[in-house]
C-alpha cells in the first residue's frame, strides 16, 4: 500500500535531484552548452526575457555558441547582457550573429568545478536529508496520534530510509559524470 509520506518525499527528493541537475547544467565544462545561457535576460522593447525567446542558440563547433537573433535590431541587446552576467565570456558581434568562444578549461579551473560540483552536490544531499527528516516526524506524529502502530512506524522509517538512500544515491551518479566531464574535457 503507498504511503502519503513516503509519496510526498520521493516526490520531493526528486525535484531536489532535478535541481541539482540543471545548477551543474550552470558550470561549464570547456564544452559549449546552449544551458550556460539560461539564466542571461535580455532587455527587449522594455521588457526582461530569457535570450531563448529572442534569438536562436547553436553550437556549430565543440567550443562555440552562435546565437542568432529573430530581430537584428535586438543583437546590441543581447550582447549586453551577455557582457552583464556572470558568464565571463566575451562575445564577438560580427553584425548578424554573436559568437561565443568557450575557453579550454586550465588544470586548476578544473579542479575548480570539480569542487563546485561537490558541494553542489552536498547541498542537493542536505535537501534530500530535510526532507527525510520531516518525513520521519510526519510519521512519529502519526504514531504518537494512534495513526499508525509502533511496527508499522518501524517500516515506514525503514521505507524513507530506503527512499533517502536512493535519492542520495542518484546524486552521487549525477556528480559523478558530471565530475568526469570537466576532469576529461
């Protein structure tokens, strides 16, 4: 029989897990990946939006990003706020499209982004393991109510441990590809 509980954690555990997934799709790898422009905003006609929905992003060679604008007239802003955000690349405008050039990764920025993978990959663990802790009390109040026997309380926390341990589990395999990504380049 599902449990409400053990429903509700697995169900956010895995948005923990999506998360993570899409912040390591934040650090880049010294590969280009369309991913590193999503949070970049663009100013156009007044209004803040997302440079996906104002110009077109490709990857015509393993280290370059072309992004190519629906509207001309928006390529100044889009290279702005590319030169605004924490990206530390610089584009190269040539009229119609903007090309950026992803730098080939030093063994020390490696190791760098390796560390930040690991405690991004710790952070994602913490969520998981607040989220096994409120569900472990939302079962001992069960029990404590008379919801639920002592035995049945027994399993239920042995099944959010199991949930937890998966969690953490896929975590661990994100990190790791994600790890011999930067460190294989």
């Amino acid at each position: 029989m599902a449990n409400p509980i053990i429903d509700d954690a697995k169900t956010r555990m895995k948005k923990s897990q999506e998360a993570f997934q899409r912040e390591l799709g934040n650090i880049r790898a010294g590969k280009a990946n369309a991913s590193i422009l999503s949070r970049v905003n663009v100013e156009y006609y007044g209004a803040q939006v997302p440079i996906n929905q104002v110009a077109s992003i490709s990857i015509p060679e393993p280290r370059v990003l072309m992004i190519s604008p629906f509207d001309e007239s928006a390529l100044d802003d889009i290279e702005r706020a590319i030169n605004m955000s924490d990206l530390g690349l610089t584009p190269a405008n040539d009229g119609s499209v903007i090309r950026l050039v992803i730098p080939q990764l030093t063994t020390e920025s490696r190791i760098e982004l390796a560390k930040k993978v690991g405690k991004e990959a710790e952070n994602a663990k913490v969520a998981v393991r607040n989220i096994r802790r409120e569900a472990m009390d939302n079962a001992k109040k069960q029990q404590k109510n008379g919801d639920i026997s002592d035995d049945e309380l027994h399993t239920l926390e042995n099944d959010i441990q199991k949930v937890t341990d998966d969690a953490v589990k896929g975590i661990d395999e994100i990190s790791a590809v994600k790890e011999k990504e930067i460190t294989e380049g």
